[in-house]
C-alpha cells in the first residue's frame, strides 16, 4: 500500500512529509499504549514514579501539536484541487486505523487470538 502510494506521489517532499507524520503517529500510538497500561514492572531501575501520567499526558500532547504543524501547512499539487493533501491524507489513514482496529483487531484481542501471551506457557524462552 505505501509503495502505491510513493508512486502515485509525484513530489518528493510530501512522500518525506507522510513519512514524517507516520513515524509521529506511531510514536502517539506507544504512548496511547503506555498510558491505558495500569500495570507496571517494579524494577530496580529508573522509574517515574507519579509523573508517568502526567509525562505521558505531556509527551501526547507534544506529539499530536507536531503532527498537525506538519499536516496543516498549505500543499498544492497540480491536478489535485485541495489545498491540504497532508491533513486529508493523516486524516483518512488514522479512520482507516480505527475501521480496522474497532472492526478486527479489538475483537480478536479480547477473544485472546492476537496480542502478548497471558499464560507462562505461552511464552518462548530464547
């Protein structure tokens, strides 16, 4: 799909643009991940402690400003009538995303098709 997609494109600056943007998406996506989880490995290693939200809040923040910094700027293309390709494009990518994850996904992880192991067993010892 993305090779398409860099075929399709014919500037060079909004294939590294995309790229941008889905490198930072991926990036709010392990936050997401960090924040919804309520358990923690106690280690003697560095921690934040009561912070952990709150940084994590922050990081999220960050990250979702930057993304749309880089998908609002004004991008013309010839032949193409809208103005802001990038912000339609992450748009459309991220409810795709979702269509998937709300429709597929989610379903096979609460069946516990898909996702980590749950049992000692199920894990691999290299």
């Amino acid at each position: 799909m993305s090779s398409a997609v860099v075929l399709v494109l014919p500037s060079l600056d909004i294939i590294t643009q995309i790229s941008a943007v889905a490198g930072y998406l991926g990036y709010a996506g392990i936050i997401i991940a960090a924040l919804r989880c309520h358990t923690t490995t106690v280690t003697e290693d560095f921690r934040l402690g009561a912070a952990r939200r709150w940084i994590g809040r922050a990081a999220l923040v960050w990250v979702l400003g930057l993304v749309t910094a880089l998908t609002v700027t004004s991008t013309p293309l010839a032949g193409i009538q809208t103005h802001h390709l990038p912000a339609l494009s992450t748009a459309l990518g991220i409810a795709v995303g979702l269509v998937l994850y709300l429709g597929v996904i989610r379903r096979r992880l609460v069946r516990g098709e898909a996702g980590p192991p749950t049992t000692p067993t199920d894990v691999r010892h290299v």
